[in-house]
C-alpha cells in the first residue's frame, strides 16, 4: 500500500482548505471485491463539501452503508466498483474535498483569514476493510508522504521529518515524511510573527498574528521547562519536536461545552490560545497554569485519548495532575501542597452549587456545575493514586501507558493495569471508592490538613 496527502490552505473573506489523498492499495484477501468503505471526515465538524472520488482514474459513485452498517462506521460511505477487483491485484484511489469554516471550531480544526490548524485525528480519509471478507485492515506504509500548500507569509508546523520547500508564483508547499510508528499527522500554519526560541531548547516559540509589545521571556522559559519536566516524567512526545509553541487561533473556543472566554488546547507540538487567552497577559499565572494545562493534554489526549466514560475523569484529571508533577519539580512539596489545596478548595466550593455525582459517571457533556464538582476531584484522584503508588512507579506506569497505548482509546480499566503492574499493588479498592463514591475521604483530607499545618 502507498499513500499520499494534499493540503492546500486557499485564502479569502472565506477561507477554505482543499484537501487530496491518494492511495494504491491491494486485494490481499481471498475473494475478490464489488465494493469497499471509506471513513470521511464528519460534514458538520469540518464543513466539508466537494466530495469526490476516483479509482483507476474514472469517477466512482459513492453511496450510504446499508442500515445494518451505519451505526457501526459512521461517517463512511460505499464505493462501488465498476468492475470486480480480483485478488492480489492493485487499484488507485483518489479521495478529494474541502473544508470551510466549520460551526464548532475547537480541537479538530480552526481556519481563519490568516491561519488554520487540523488536529492529529478525523480530517483525512480512512479505507475499511471489507465486510464478511478475510482481508487485513489496510496497513500504514512504511513511509507517508504528504505536503502542506500555504501563501509564502505562512509560518508552517506539522508532524513528521520536513524532506522539502517548493516556491511556486506566491505559494510554497512545504513536503512532510512519516514514519511508520509516527502517530497521525497535524498540522499548523498561520501569517504569523516569532517571539522566542530560535530554536532554543530552553525556550518556547510564541506566534502570534501581531508582533508583542510585552515582556515574553518569563513565558517562553516557563513553558519550555514545562515541557521538558513533562518529557521527563512522561515520555519524549516527539523526536522531531524540539520545543513547544504556543500559537495565536483567534478561531479557538474552548473544548469544554459551555466554557467561554479564553480557550486554550494542545495540538501536538504546543498549545492553540485565542484572544481572549493572549488578553490575560502570557506571562500572567492564569496563563501559565491553563496553558501548562492544555500542554499536558499532549501526553494525555494526543498520543493516547480516553473513552467516552473517562472524557472527564482521565481526559482532564490527568493532565491537571500533570500541573501538580510540573510545580512540584519547579517548587518543590510546598508548591505540591498549595496546588492539591487548592483543588480541594474549588472541590469544596463547588459543591455548594450542585449535586454531586461520582467521578466515574461524570460527561464532559453533563451541566457544568455538576461538571465543575468533578474537575476538581479528578486530579485528586491521581494525587491519591500518587500517594498509594509512590511517585516514580506512578509515573512510570503512566509513561509505560502512554508509550504501548499511543494512538489509542484509554479507559480507567487501561490506568488501572498500568499502575498495579508498575507497582505490583492491588488497587481496585482505591479505584472503586474515587470512582463510584461521592465525596472526599476523610483520610485524604485528614493527610493533607496535616501535611499544611507542619
């Protein structure tokens, strides 16, 4: 199997992205085909439109599943050959679309005026293996190539080992290889100025669509050591990424339903912030702390992503719990301390709002005053885990996690297996109480009074 990709940023009062993916691919099974599957990008998170589809060069035709298949593969669609594919032969595939801009702008994509970004999952196509056949799931190359097509102002950054730069009229397209263990591509690209870095690894690079007029050096060293404590404990997220950036998307809206305001969310090489994220001042602590935040979401969200179930608890949990771990490393206990209280400080004020329900049953999608009761219990959660486990074997069993699960859902089943073999510990009483049970526990918050009293 070969594989190829085309994006195109085409600027405008409305922006659009064109997007090409070509692939040769073989009937290794053991009959031959009248049909295949593809999985298309969702029409109304990516506003796609324009689409088409060619095998062998000819216009194929492409039609809904029958209704037995639809709820087990949304969003694919059915091509239907023209004639039979025999076994052990090969058949060119060309897939073609745009996106424009989409009604919820947030993780996947944003695309603006000046800048665009897609995330690691849902923006390219995905071949299925066919149904009721004996043949494997179409398998990665061991190379992927795809180029990135941008104004010659544009700034680019994208996933994989940049292999070359083609200038045409006022364009350059920018040309990107994957590996065959190198995780989904993103990509980045904005008319935007650099502050920081230089390629420095103690600095972060902040772009940004106007030059800033503050101090950023605070910013730029706090994120980079972030980054590199996270590295540390958790794992080197990408070898081709040499610091983090922090990016202007004044497109962005918060990940979390019903949050307004500044947004902030990680793509793989940093973190996405809006206007409204700049306005808080990037050296201001209420930009550091949601932007370490949002760069956790790298190991927690990019390189593996939790189930629906664990959205909350794990998607968001985690990576706060990786705040703790950062000011722990650059304050010491006392900053460990101050951090977990305060969390129990918003635990105990949310509480007064709402109900509470148990950490294990909690949506993102559920109210958010509810919600909010269980964002600050999920990385106490961890905390308690910490505490049983020990920090390096906590640590380590979650850098295991993420580096034999990356690219895949995780769920409280996956965190579980993780820590009780990095530790050898049984730690299903523990996970039963945080997850099925309301409340704090007594010992939890009898051992932290304790520890701010002395």
């Amino acid at each position: 199997m070969k594989e190829s990709r085309e994006v195109r940023f085409v600027p405008g009062p409305l922006p659009e992205l064109e997007i090409q993916a070509h692939y040769v691919l073989q009937n290794s099974g053991k009959s031959e085909l009248q049909f295949f599957d593809v999985v298309f990008p969702d029409a109304k998170l990516y506003g796609r439109k324009n689409l088409r589809a060619e095998v062998d060069g000819r216009e194929a035709v492409l039609s809904s599943l029958p209704t037995e298949y639809q709820q087990e593969t949304p969003g694919a669609l059915r091509i239907v050959l023209d004639q039979p594919w025999p076994q052990k032969q090969t058949r060119g595939l060309v897939i073609a679309y745009s996106f424009s801009s989409p009604e919820d702008l947030g993780a996947q994509i944003t695309l603006g005026e000046s800048s665009f970004h897609l995330g690691s999952r849902g923006w390219f196509p995905l071949p299925q293996p066919p149904k009721h056949m004996l043949a494997p799931y179409p398998r990665r190359p061991e190379r992927t190539v795809y180029s990135v097509r941008v104004p010659e102002d544009f700034l680019v950054l994208a996933r994989g080992r940049q292999t070359g730069r083609k200038q045409e009229g006022g364009e350059v397209e920018y040309t990107f290889q994957l590996s065959k263990g190198d995780l989904a591509p993103f990509i980045v690209a904005g008319r935007y100025t650099e502050t920081g870095s230089h390629h420095k690894v103690n600095q972060a690079a902040l772009w940004t669509l106007q030059p800033l007029t503050e101090d950023s050096a605070r910013a730029t060293e706090r994120i980079a050591a972030a980054w590199a404590i996270l590295q540390s404990d958790f794992g080197t997220l990408d070898k081709n990424i040499q610091v983090p950036h922090v990016v202007e998307s004044p497109e962005l809206r918060a990940h979390v339903n019903g949050e307004t305001g500044a947004a902030f969310e990680s793509f793989p090489g940093g973190v996405l912030v809006n206007r409204d994220a700049l306005a808080l001042g990037i050296s201001s602590e209420a930009f550091l702390a949601k932007g370490t935040h949002a760069l956790a979401h790298n190991w927690f969200g990019d390189e593996m992503y939790p189930t629906r179930d664990a959205a909350l608890g794990m998607g968001e949990g985690l990576p706060d719990y990786a705040t703790i771990v950062i000011d722990e490393a650059l304050g010491g206990e006392a900053a460990r301390r101050r951090r977990i209280t305060k969390f129990l400080q918003e635990y105990d004020e949310a509480r007064k709002e709402a109900d509470e329900k148990p950490l294990g049953v909690t949506m993102l999608t559920d109210p958010p005053k509810q919600r909010r009761i269980n964002l600050a219990k999920a990385p106490l959660f961890f905390v308690t885990l910490e505490d049983a486990c020990g920090e390096a074997p906590m640590r380590t069993g979650l850098a295991h996690m993420v580096s034999l699960l990356r690219g895949s859902q995780v769920g409280y089943d996956d965190l579980r297996a993780a820590l009780e073999q990095s530790t050898g510990k049984n730690l299903a009483e523990t996970f039963r109480i945080w997850l099925n049970e309301k409340g704090i526990p007594a010992e939890f918050r009898d051992r932290y009074a304790e520890r701010m009293e002395k």
